[in-house]
C-alpha cells in the first residue's frame, strides 16, 4: 500500500504483488474483497499480540501504562508495515467509501478496543476501578488520543510539522485515565 497518490487500483494492487489483475480478481472477486482480506490478514498476524494484551496482572496504574506504551510502540514501531499504516489504511478506505467501513471495524479497530476491554473486565473485577464504567467508553477514551497522536505524528508526517513527545502524551493519558476511572488509590 502505497502513502502518496489516489488510491491503489485492483490493477495497482496486482502489480505491487507481482501478479495479474485477472489473478486478484480471480481469488478475491474486486478491490473490496482483496482490502478486506488484507485487512484480516492483519488482524490474524496481529492476534498473538492482541490477545496479549487482553489481560494484565499488573496493578491498575501500571497496567494502563503498559497498554498505552505497547499501544504507541505497536503504531510507530520501525517496520516496513505497522500498526500506525493498517489503522491509517482501515480508516481511509471507511472513509471513502462506506462499503469497505465494516472490515476496518472488523479486523482493526474493533479487536484493539475489546482487547482494551477485557483488560479492562480484569482490573474491575479486581475493584480496581470505579463502579458503573462502561469498559467500551473507557477504552476508546484512552486508545483515542492515543492513536490520533500517533497518526498525526507519523502517517500525517506531523513529527516535522509540530513534534509531539509521545512518551509525554503517554503519561498525560494515563494520568487522565486514572483519574476518570481509577478508584484514586490505583
């Protein structure tokens, strides 16, 4: 996937591949499919790491910590593909064209928020957080910022436009996060 000019082509795509056009179409039917097999493909390579993350026995405020920190890491890591790029594919082609939004849900975003959660589930099971919140609100309260940053700084190029100190935003985050949802003595 390339960052600079329109969209790929089923056609472009083939190419990048080292494969025909009647191939791809051939196995995947259009471009939707072939996004949408990307996209899931991505979601399989990432599981090990997602279901990491699902759970913590970590106290409340190092946990979040860690998230946050392996969050950013994820979105910014120097590798020829990361995390940063799927998100930055998923949301573009959702927001293009509304047929390719649910497999952005599917295989990016939504696996990274309920990951969050059922951290989450663990640290208020524990009692670690305050009654009553709702774990999916609380989780893209703090994935949000998080990945915004981390969009703007390096898929947006923003790092050369207005640097952000993303081990700062870390901390402000998680400070934030505590303080809406922690029990105070987290």
């Amino acid at each position: 996937m390339r960052r600079e000019g329109a969209r790929a082509s089923l056609r472009d795509l083939a190419s990048a591949a080292g494969v025909s056009g009647p191939t791809l179409r051939h196995y995947f039917g259009d471009r939707q499919a072939l996004i949408a097999a990307v996209l899931e493909e991505c979601l399989r390579r990432g599981r090990p790491g997602l279901d990491a993350q699902r759970q913590s026995g970590l106290p409340l405020a190092a946990s979040i910590h860690a998230y946050a920190a392996d969050l950013v890491a994820a979105m910014t890591a120097e590798k020829s593909v990361r995390l940063g790029d799927m998100v930055a594919l998923s949301l573009a082609e959702g927001f293009l064209d509304p047929a390719y939004s649910r497999p952005a849900l599917d295989f990016i975003l939504e696996p990274t928020l309920q990951g969050l959660e059922a951290r989450l589930a663990e640290h208020a099971a524990r009692g670690e957080l305050r009654e009553g919140v709702d774990l999916r609100m609380a989780a893209l309260i703090l994935v949000s910022p998080l990945m915004l940053a981390c969009l703007h700084q390096q898929q947006l190029d923003g790092r050369h436009v207005r640097p952000l100190a993303l081990d700062d935003l870390i901390e402000s985050a998680c400070e934030a996060f505590l303080h809406a949802f922690g029990q105070g003595d987290a």
